[in-house]
C-alpha cells in the first residue's frame, strides 16, 4: 500500500487519484485543494520552505532543551512503510503498531500517567471492592499492567484491535482483540471499573460507547476516560494563524469528521454528556492545562508540557502519517517537512501554544430505573 518516488505535486496528483490511493482509505476522505482551503488547511508545499528561526528566550532555553492468534492478525496494513493493524471488521485506526510507535506509546503511558498526577486514574475506586476491570484500546497494555501491579487480586482486561501487547504480563492481566465500536459481548454487571485513555480519533459515537459501558459496569462502579485536544490554543498573539502549530487541529479535526471518529472529545464536552446520558452520577472532572514544550513559570504544568512534546516527538510521523498523507494527500516527503516545522515551533519558548486535557469519570448508581421497573 505504499505511495512513494516522484516530485511531491506528482505524488500528490497520484495519491490524488483514486486508482493509486491506498486501498483501505475510504475514497471520500481526499480532501480536493479546494476543500482543503476551505476549512484553512495549507497547501503542503508550504512546509517545504524555509521558516525564519525566533531566538529562544533564555529563561525557558534551559527547560526547552531539556490469545489465539490466527495468521491474519499479524497481516498488517501498510502505508508509506509504516504498519497498521490488519483488517478486522470496520476498524480503522489511524495509528501505526509498529516498533517506533510502540516505543513513542510507552514514552506517552509516562506523560498521561505524570499528567493525572502520577497516577493510573482519578475515580475514587473502592480497594477493597473491585474484582474485575476493562481498559478499552489498551494500546501496548502498560495502564492495564500497572493497574494489575497496583491490584494483585483484580483481574484486569485490556482489549484492542491490534496485538501489541506483551505476553509477559502479571497473572492478573490478559489481553483480548477486540473491536470496541462493535456490540459489547460482555454480559450486564461484568465490572468494577472501565477506562478509556486517549480514544480520540477511536470512538465511533461517544454515547453508545457510554451505553454499553453502563450495561457491563457493575452498580457502583465507575467509567473513566482521559483525552487531550488537538487544537492549540494561545493567549498572547505568539501562536500565528497559519504556523504549522495551527494547523495540527484543523487536520486532525477534519480527519476525525471525515472518517468518523472525532478527536473533538474535549472541545465537545462529550465525556461528560455521554455519561449523563447512559445514567452515570456523581460525574466528576479534572482539567489539565498542558503548555506545549513546557513554557511558562508553572513547573509542574511545564512538565506536562515537554513531556506530551516528548512524547509527539518519539514518533511524530507516525502520529500524523495516517491523517495527513491519507486525508489531505501530503506525500511523506511533505509530512516530514511539516513535522520539521512543528518541531522548532512547540521548541521555540516564545511561542506560547496551549491545550486542554481532560479526566472524567462517573459511577453507575446502586440501583438504577430498570432495576425498579424488574423488581430486582
Ligand atoms: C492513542 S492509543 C491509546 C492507547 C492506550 N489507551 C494508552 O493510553 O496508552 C489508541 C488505541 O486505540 C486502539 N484502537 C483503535 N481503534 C480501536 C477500536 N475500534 N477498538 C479498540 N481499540 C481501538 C489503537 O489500536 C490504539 O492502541
């Protein structure tokens, strides 16, 4: 599946055209220049030049630098060299599993945990209650494994559409594929606690997401989710419109629109809404000012900050090679220009690019209407 050779605007003009796209990319997601415009992506080729380099300020410069498996599992997708789960339902997941990015997924386990407060979640779990748990896009598993450390005596599932997790595991952990925008197979009541870390750009519909988690938690348990925005924001003028920092959203937002997965999860409230609207109560949040790179006198909000950056920064192709070369068609040579670009922007102490991450977490009540309305 991969598209390579050729001046970018050829390979452009081939990946442009349907016959030559790859394959498993539904045709409808190209964006023309035009629509491109429209919703202020820039042409690619402006990553390809020369971008004046701010000097960095002194005070910040020091920081700155600073199962059963069959066969076809393994079959994985390929696209501009890097691998992607095989096929497996409607799943479609926009990022890579291979070595590099499984090793940039580890380096992120450390920053979303440091940045929750060093710690694998917030909701006030009962210790001595919980037996059974499920982290959904478990990823390479180490939540699922840190939980199972934390707590010999639950038993912890982690589920994903990609088997990247390791075989050596405590015995409390197992590892299951699973789709997690199909029916949930689990039966009613099945756990103590759900979590979800980072599914944006994952989750189909939010809310039925919420259903079949307040179907299979237990009464009395919790969901919790964590995600991160993709749009930058910035307060003093020093984010222009235009620099690639801007654009990292619009692209990510509009992949998200196209292929049916919204990374708008924080901008929409959706965590939240969801979870009223399945039946979980006492909703609870936590926000997280995340100053990209780790400007800013706040030391412990700038160590959230160059650790998301370090985190990007451990595989930021293969974060962007799926929405950006399959979305708006940019040929890996153009990606890599404007990966370029966002490196010495979110580096650069002056520009002062933030964003918002998000903890919420809810109970699903002892009793609930339909435990009336059947008399259990
Ligand atoms: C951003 S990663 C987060 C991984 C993990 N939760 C963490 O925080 O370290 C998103 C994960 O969702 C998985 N994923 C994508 N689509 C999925 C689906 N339909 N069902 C289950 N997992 C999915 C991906 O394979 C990837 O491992």
């Amino acid at each position: 599946m991969a598209c390579n050779t050729k001046s970018p605007q050829a390979q452009r003009d081939k990946a442009s055209s349907p016959a030559n796209r790859p394959t498993r990319v539904p045709i409808s997601m190209l964006l023309s220049n035009e629509e491109q415009t429209a919703i202020g992506i820039l042409p690619a080729s402006r990553w390809q030049q020369q971008f004046p380099q701010e000097e960095p300020n002194d005070r910040f410069a020091a920081r700155a630098k600073t199962a059963s498996l069959t066969e076809s599992i393994f079959q994985f997708r390929e696209i501009h060299g890097r691998t992607y789960h095989s096929d497996i339902g409607n799943a479609q997941s926009w990022e890579p599993n291979d070595e590099r990015h499984i090793d940039a997924m580890e380096i992120a386990h450390h920053t979303f945990t440091l940045v929750i407060g060093r710690r694998l979640y917030c909701a006030p779990l009962d210790k001595k209650r919980i037996q059974s748990v499920l982290d959904v896009g478990t990823g390479t598993g180490l939540w699922a494994i840190d939980f199972a450390d934390e707590f010999p005596d639950v038993d912890v599932l982690g589920t994903d559409i990609t088997p990247i997790q390791p075989n050596w595991v405590p015995a409390n952990v197992r590892f299951e594929l699973d789709d997690c925008n199909l029916e949930w197979t689990w039966p009613d009541n099945t756990f103590d606690f759900i979590h979800g870390r980072m599914l944006v750009g994952v989750i189909e519909d939010w809310y039925e997401f919420h259903r079949q988690a307040f179907r299979t938690c237990k009464p009395g348990g919790y969901v919790e989710t964590f995600v991160g925005c993709t749009t930058f924001q910035c307060d003093d003028g020093t984010l222009k419109e235009g620099s690639a920092m801007s654009q990292w959203g619009k692209v990510f937002n509009e992949g998200g629109r196209q292929f049916g997965r919204t990374f708008e999860v924080y901008e929409n409230d959706l965590q939240r809404k969801a979870m009223a609207a399945a039946g979980f109560e006492d909703i609870r949040y936590q926000d997280y000012f995340i100053p990209m790179g780790g400007w800013g006198s706040d030391k412990e909000a700038a160590e959230r900050g160059l650790w998301w950056k370090i985190a990007l920064e451990a595989d930021l192709e293969g974060y962007i090679n799926y929405i950006f070369n399959c979305l708006v068609g940019w040929t890996p040579e153009e990606t890599k220009a404007y990966a370029d670009q966002l490196r010495k922007e979110w580096s650069n102490p002056n520009i002062h690019g933030y964003f918002w991450a998000r903890s919420a977490w809810g109970r699903k009540p002892e009793q609930f209407p339909e435990d009336t309305r059947t008399g259990r």
